[in-house]
C-alpha cells in the first residue's frame, strides 16, 4: 500500500484542532462520563463498552500489519505498532474485563469507536507506509528511550487502574481516597500514566502523527485529572493537602 500523505496530514492536524478544542472546552466542563456523566442517558455496562470502544485501535493496526508483508527495514516500524497495539490490547481485552466503573454514556462509546478506528489506522499506515526510519546511534538511542518512557508510563496506568479497581467492591460506584504507587504524587495517576505512555511513543516514533496524538492525549485526560483533583478535594476535608492534580510537585 502506499503512504496516503494528504490522509495522514488531515487526520494529524484534525487530532491538533480537537485536542486544543477539548482543552478549551474542558475549561469549563469535564468530559460528560464516568463521575460527571449526566443522570437520566443511554448507558452500557463498563466492561462492554471500554472493549467495544478501545478495541479498535487494536484491530486496525493489526489488519495493517497483517498485510504488511516487507521484510528488514520495516523491523523497527513494526515493533512500534506492536508498542501502539499493546496499549489498546490492555484497555479492550484485559481493563475491560476488571474494571468496575461506572456506566459509560452511549454517546461516548460511539464517539470513542470513531476516534480509536481513524487513530488506529493513522498510527499504523502512517508508521508502516509513510515512515523513515534512518539507522543512526541518534536514531536508536531515540527509540530506546522512547520505548522505555512508555513502558514506565504503562506500568504506572496498570497499578493506578489496580489501586483503583480495589477501592471498590463490585456494583459499587463509591469514591475514596486512593493511595499507593504515583497516587501519593498525584489526583489522576492513572491519567500521568497514559501521558507518560503516548508521550514516551512520540519520542519512538518522531513522526507528525504521533506527537499529534500524544497533544491530544494531554489536552483530553489532563484536564480530567485537575478536575478529580478538584472533585477529591471537596469530596474529602483530609484528602492530602501536598498531592497536585497530575504533574507531581507542580500541578
């Protein structure tokens, strides 16, 4: 297949216009789910609706790379694919079945499909048909650096998900103070996590698309989490006056 550079362009500068349009809109309004989701809508338990909504940009990669077939080269441009993959892997076929979240508004699912199906074959085509990686010591030491990043990043998003899955027992939708792991840091650990992740892939992959994405990525999940920050602090008189929202020691 070849590289569709006007679609790659579009698609990247369409994640930059929304991501800065969700921030600002973020402003003054969270994200309508999860805690903030208005009462009364079309919800879907949870479980189904993270692996319907995340699982495509496991399954758009994958296809892209199945039917990939050129051989040297292309080594490194899969592996970061394979890096892209795992995380929506987690998120559709693993946190899905162990979350206890709640409801998730129907309009959300169907909004978050869109995006992870043209994400996910954004990423993917943009890596395996439009790429260039140059064999350098820069080059590597990059895309080691990167690969570290985003496997520090998820690691902290798996143990945050785990703290707090087990402040709840199951058919509870109870908030309490987390603690342990980043969360002694900051409010949205589980937020500074996937940043850390898609920021530490940008590095990896030092493409348009990909630091397109991982703009997106902040202006999406940071606000959120200053707005749990936030939501803890009125929630609780002894919540921890020396934890910030989601850059630990400063904000």
């Amino acid at each position: 297949m070849e590289c569709r550079s006007a679609a790659v362009s579009t698609l990247s500068w369409g994640l930059v216009v929304s991501g800065a349009a969700f921030l600002l809109r973020q402003t003054r309004r969270c994200g309508q789910y999860g805690r903030y989701a208005e009462p009364g809508g079309r919800c879907w338990p949870a479980s189904p609706a993270w692996f319907l909504q995340e699982v495509p940009a496991f399954l758009v990669p994958l296809m892209l790379l199945l039917g990939f077939g050129e051989p040297g080269p292309a080594t490194a441009r899969s592996l970061l694919v394979w890096t892209f993959m795992l995380h929506y892997f987690y998120r559709s076929c693993i946190y899905s079945l162990l979350t206890r979240g709640r409801p998730v508004p129907l309009k959300i699912i169907c909004s978050s499909i869109v995006f992870c199906s043209l994400n996910g074959f954004l990423q993917g085509h943009n890596l395996l048909h439009c790429a260039h990686l140059q064999h350098t010591w820069l080059t590597s030491a990059r895309l080691s650096a990167g690969f570290l990043l985003f496997a520090v990043g998820l690691t902290i998003n798996i143990h945050s998900d785990h703290i707090l899955r087990n402040l709840r027992k199951p058919g509870e939708y109870v908030y309490r103070i987390p603690h342990g792991g980043m969360f002694e840091l900051v409010s949205g650990a589980n937020f500074f996590g996937e940043i850390t992740e898609w920021c530490g892939f940008a590095l990896a992959a030092w493409s348009f698309p990909a630091f397109a994405f991982a703009f997106f990525t902040i202006c999406s999940i940071g606000p959120r989490a200053y707005h749990h920050h936030r939501d803890y602090k009125r929630r609780f008189v002894d919540y921890p006056r020396s934890r910030k929202a989601i850059i630990p020691f400063i904000l």
